[in-house]
C-alpha cells in the first residue's frame, strides 16, 4: 500500500502542483519568479558554493536525462568495464561536486546575519530537501555500484511507465531503502519547488539579451559593508 501511494500516487499529485502553481504564479506574478539573489549581500563564500552546486548538479542531472532518453546506448556503453568505471567514478565526482556546493551555500547563509535576515523558513525546507537528495544520491553511488547500469535498466522503465499513465511500481518495490528515499525526496522538491525561489530556473532569461542595462548605484562603502557578518 506505502509503495502504491509512493511511486503511483506522489508523483502525480508533485507534478499536478508543480505545474500548476508554477503557471499561476508566472502569469498572476512574474515579475516574483525570482531567485531573490543575496549577491549585493555577500558575494565570495557565494562564488565557490554556487559554482560548485550549479556545475555539479548540472552534470549529474544531465547523466540522469541521457540515461532516461537512451537506456540501450548506456548499458551497451556500461557493458565495457573501464568505460562502466568512468561514469560510476565522473557521476561520483559530480555528485560529490555539487554536495561540497551545497553545503557551502548552507553555511553561508546560516553563518551570515544579514542573509540569515532574508531567510525564509520555505528557503530552510528547501534546502534540507536539496541536501537529503544530494546526499542520499552520493550515498547510492558509494554503497550501491554500477548504479548507470540497474539505473537504465530498472528505474527508466519505471519512469517511463509514469509518463504513460501506467505505473510499474513492481519495478521500484525491491529497491533497497536509500534508492527508495532518492525518489520519494525528488518528488517532494518537484511539487515544492513553485512555493520556493528555485522556481526560476524554470524560466530562460532569453529577454535579458535585448532589454536595457540595469543600472546599480552604491551609496556606502561596499568592502566595509561586506565585512558585516
């Protein structure tokens, strides 16, 4: 019954709300589809978390996609073993990236008064979703091997089963507890993630191209102001 309402149930009541707070908001309010950027706050603790969550997290989103796209080219790819270790060992790498990243932006904005000041409790929840799933990811490449393989295998024909309104839950019942928690936490952050500021990286700034300069003009003395903890 838990894995009915886990993997047949959850992820369409997370993408029935994402899509439709994410559309309300966007053309009842766009001008909020915003990141709500701390930047003017703080900005070198920002650099290398930030770099180091965006190009992590991108690479190992991108591995998930091509695994879900092209399962029969990763297994034939997997099925020599020095090129199986280069992508158990790149996703890891990645993974661990993107962790690093995270935990960064965490204790900077736990660890900075001023950013603490502009810290919603949605952007604490969101953050705990983020780490849980980062974390239990990386779990899963270090505890639970070949993960490209039984990934392509397995888990795309599960969710490709979702897409097609036909739920192979059978497929994810024998997953071990840690794989199981990375896909219940991922549907939790979709259906979340239109209530938080990370809704704007659903919207490409294509406008940012031709709009005019935005022009910011400083009032104090910035390296005094950003010595403020």
């Amino acid at each position: 019954m838990s894995d009915l309402i886990l993997f047949a149930i959850l992820p369409y009541v997370a993408l029935g709300i994402e899509l439709s707070v994410s559309l309300y908001r966007y053309f009842g309010g766009s001008y909020k589809f915003s990141s709500l950027s701390s930047e003017f706050l703080e900005q070198k603790e920002l650099f290398w978390g930030s770099t180091a969550w965006h190009y992590g997290i991108l690479m190992v989103l991108l591995g998930h996609v091509l695994g879900f796209l092209f399962p029969k080219e990763v297994i034939a790819f997997g099925n020599v073993s020095w090129r199986l270790l280069v992508m158990e060992t790149s996703a890891l790498t990645f993974g661990l990236m993107a962790l690093v990243g995270l935990v960064l932006l965490v204790r900077r904005r736990a660890s900075r008064a001023r950013i603490r000041a502009v810290t919603t409790k949605m952007d604490v929840f969101i953050l705990l979703l983020l780490l849980i799933q980062v974390a239990s990811g990386v779990g899963i490449a270090v505890v639970h091997r070949w993960g490209a393989m039984w990934y392509a295998s397995a888990l795309v024909p599960y969710l490709r089963s979702l897409f097609i309104l036909e739920p192979n839950i059978g497929l994810v019942a024998g997953m071990p507890p840690l794989v199981k928690l990375h896909l219940v936490n991922a549907y939790l952050i979709l259906g979340i993630l239109p209530f938080t500021r990370l809704v704007h990286f659903l919207v490409l700034p294509i406008s940012y191209i031709w709009r005019s300069w935005q022009i910011v003009i400083w009032n104090y003395d910035r390296k005094k102001i950003r010595q403020v903890k």
